[in-house]
C-alpha cells in the first residue's frame, strides 16, 4: 500500500492530474513568491474501511526534474507531518516573530515567513505525509483503530506489496 500510495502520488503530480491541490496563496504570507507546492488527500484502505491520507508536496527550488524526492514522515507514529513543514525544514515557517506584526495585530493572523534553510533548496522535492490517519489533517471514514502493531502489519505487508 505505501509503495502504491507513494507511486501513484508522485505520478499525478509529475502528471499534473491534481492541478486543484496546487496552492496558490496562504493565509498570512504576503511575500514574494510562494515556493511550488500542493496539499491534498489521497484515498486509501485501512484496516476497517478507508482513510484520506493528507500530504504536503514542495517542488525542489531549482524545479530540477532530476532531483531527488524526500519523504518525511513525523516521528510517532502519530505525529503531524505538518510539525516539521512549518518549524524545520519545509519551505515556510512560522514563529515567534509571527505574532508580532503589524498584520498580526490587525487580522489575527500569524505572519508566514520563507525559511531560508528549507530543505526544498538543496535542491529536493519534499513530501509531507501525515500518518496513521487520523494524524493531522489526514481522516478516516468509519473507525480508526491503530496502535504500534495494527500500523507496523500494515506498512510490513505494504512493503512487500501485500495490502
């Protein structure tokens, strides 16, 4: 299951089929260029039904076609990817100056800065996954039972590409 969630992902993208993930602006950024990027959710099976698994997708800075993709999974498992999108190595960051602007104080929006030390710029393509859903943003449809053997079987027999 991961290696198709993985492959199908990186070949809609490549492909341009999820044009409507791509994102465009955010909230509380208004600075130059926003890095290349699309959210969105890919539908796949779990253990009692199905689940929308959230992910991040950051376009190398360089958009080298040759260069590697990065797949970062938050330590847990149950911990949001999205942690080290915003405060280590994803393209955009938000911090304590965030709530200290002028745009701050009017709207209630914490300012977005770029990171210059994004991970993006190595150059690498970086991919955000939030898992087990409901990590996150990700969700499930009907129940979610996972605990640390529920999601190891899963993700072994994924990996030898049994689902």
């Amino acid at each position: 299951m991961a290696r198709l969630f993985l492959a199908s992902l990186w070949l809609s993208v490549a492909h341009g089929a999820i044009d409507a993930h791509k994102i465009d602006s955010l909230p509380g950024y208004d600075g130059s260029e926003l890095p290349v990027m699309w959210s969105g959710y890919i539908d796949v099976p779990t253990i009692n039904g199905s689940a929308g698994v959230h992910y991040m997708l950051v376009q190398n800075g360089a958009a080298d076609p040759h260069a590697p993709t990065v797949v970062w999974h938050q330590g847990g498992p149950g911990g949001s990817s999205m942690i080290g999108f915003m405060t280590e190595n994803g393209p955009l960051t938000v911090n304590d100056f965030s709530y200290q602007t002028e745009a701050y104080n009017k709207t209630g929006i914490p300012t977005v800065y770029l990171n210059p030390h994004s991970w993006h710029l190595a150059p690498a393509n970086m991919l955000y996954v939030e898992h087990p859903p409901p990590t996150g943003f990700s969700y499930c449809v009907g129940e979610c039972h996972w605990n640390d053997t529920s999601h190891a079987g899963k993700f072994s027999l994924a990996s030898d590409g049994r689902s």
